[in-house]
C-alpha cells in the first residue's frame, strides 16, 4: 500500500523517527483505534495547534473488547484514515503497528488498581476493559512519550482512568480530554455510527435529547426522579434499549444518590441499537 505520509510500523522504527526531532520535547500524541471521524479530526487538530509535532496512533486494541464478535467488526480504514490526517498536516507521524508489535508474547492486559474509576458503568458491563485500555495507553506513552495527550470527552469514564492511569504509572505527560463532536442532529459520533441504518441514524438524536432534558430536570429533581425518567423515556421506545444510566461524580464516578452543591456532577448513558451499543454523557452542573 502506497500512502501519501510515511506510515510507521514498529516501535524500533518509531524511536528513530522521533530521535530525528532532536532535543524539542514539544510532542502531541493522539491515540485512535482508526476509522477515523471528524471527532477525531478536532483531536488532532488541535494537538497540531498545541505542539511543534504530533503522532497519531492507529490500533485496534484487542485487549480492550470483551465482545470478540465486536472486535471482528470494528472497523479497518486506514487509507481513509491517512486521508484525514494529511488533509490536517502532512508532518504528522503516523503509528500504526499490528497486534504482534504491541503484544509480542501474549495478548493479555496489565492489571491495574484504577481506585474504582473502573468498577461502575462501562466497567460493570465490560469484563477487564479498562486493563485493557490501560494497557495500551501506557504502552503508547511510554513509547512516544508525549509531552500532551489527547482524549475525547464521549469516553469521559475511559478520560478518567487515563488521568488515574498516569498519576499511579507517574508518566509525565499532561492528559488533555476535548469536547464530544455531534453530527448534525446531536448524535455523538462514532465510528459505530457507521453501522446504523440511515433512519436509525437520524433518530438516535433522541439519546442526546434524552441527556439535555435529563440535564434541565437535575436542576430542579432528585437524582432518583431523572433516573426514573430517562428509564421511562427508553421504556416506550420500541427501537432504543437502555443498558445504564448514571449520574455520578465527575472525580471519583461514584453513583449519586442525593445532590451536593459543593460536587461537579455528569450523566452517562449506553443504549442498544440495532445491535450496535452507543455511549455518551453530559455534564449536569
């Protein structure tokens, strides 16, 4: 395959690449599993306006899914994905190693003491997801090492245990999480969104509409009535169905039951359909 911008395969390789870029420590690192979007395009958009250089990481994390059959669909566009990137800069370095690069012996993640950042939410429903991030993630930085790393706030969970992730590894690297891109009609994008049904596609804005109500109601209920409700709201529909919904704190995730003025507060959903499973949240305060 021929692609317009050198395409690096190996960490040997890497290391010599960024060795080239002398002592100028001013790197930006953007971690993807590919199939990119325009949420990942603000991403790196904005690491190559915050940093002289910039590395983005395209793999496909097998230790991160749970669902094997979700890994087998997941997505491989990497001539699509070149595309964006060069259209963004043409100096931007471009990793994309396979699993036998990153997972020599066996692959099976690191364990990790998340603080319990990992047990609620996607980590009641996903077996060993965030080891398996985590894996991955601290291999990337300690291979790279970044001075700034960039996450989007969809995975506001996944955004979290990274933070974590670098406070107990001590990897001197600033996280920076940026802002959900929507499409039009609110929906977080995706690259899952690829595999909706064009009508499904248009009508799931009714998860985010979902979120802003839920977010209006928080200013005036309890935590258990805009619980009640959002259940309510899935309950009549015949096309979504609601895998958790969960306001916690913003710091440590945990469930609220009762609301504290002095606490920042955010409201996380995982909804099914069309076999596809769609994550996203709002800050409520």
């Amino acid at each position: 395959m021929n692609f317009s911008m050198p395409v690096i395969q190996t960490k040997t390789k890497l290391t010599e690449e960024l060795n080239k870029l002398g002592n100028d420590n001013d790197l930006g690192l953007v971690p993807t599993m590919g199939a990119l979007h325009k949420g990942h395009a603000s991403l790196i958009q904005r690491a190559v306006e915050e940093n002289k250089n910039v590395v983005v990481s395209i793999f496909v994390n097998p230790t991160q899914f749970n669902n094997k059959e979700d890994l087998d669909k997941y997505p491989k566009t990497l001539v699509a994905d070149i595309e964006l990137i060069s259209a963004i800069s043409a100096n931007i370095i471009v990793f994309a190693p396979d699993v036998a690069e990153i997972y020599p012996d066996t692959v099976i993640p690191k364990i990790y003491d998340f603080e319990g950042l990992d047990k609620v939410m996607e980590g009641e429903f996903r077996d060993d997801h965030f080891n398996g991030v985590g894996t991955i993630v601290e291999e990337l930085l300690k291979t790279v090492k970044p001075t700034r790393a960039y996450f989007g706030e969809k995975d506001f969970q996944q955004l979290r245990i990274i933070q974590k992730l670098v406070e107990i590894q001590k990897i001197p690297v600033e996280i920076i999480g940026c802002e959900i891109v929507r499409e039009n009609n609110g929906l977080a994008m995706s690259s899952r969104n690829e595999r909706l049904s064009s009508t499904i596609r248009q009508n799931a804005a009714f998860i985010y509409e979902t979120l802003k109500t839920a977010k209006h109601k928080f200013g005036m209920e309890s935590v258990l009535n805009v619980k009640d409700w959002v259940a309510k709201q899935f309950k009549n529909s015949s096309d979504f169905k609601l895998e958790y919904f969960e306001i916690t704190d913003v710091e440590t995730l945990t469930p609220a039951t009762n609301k504290n003025i002095n606490i920042k507060y955010r409201a996380f959903i995982a909804v099914y359909v069309e076999g596809v499973r769609l994550i996203d949240n709002i800050a409520l305060n």
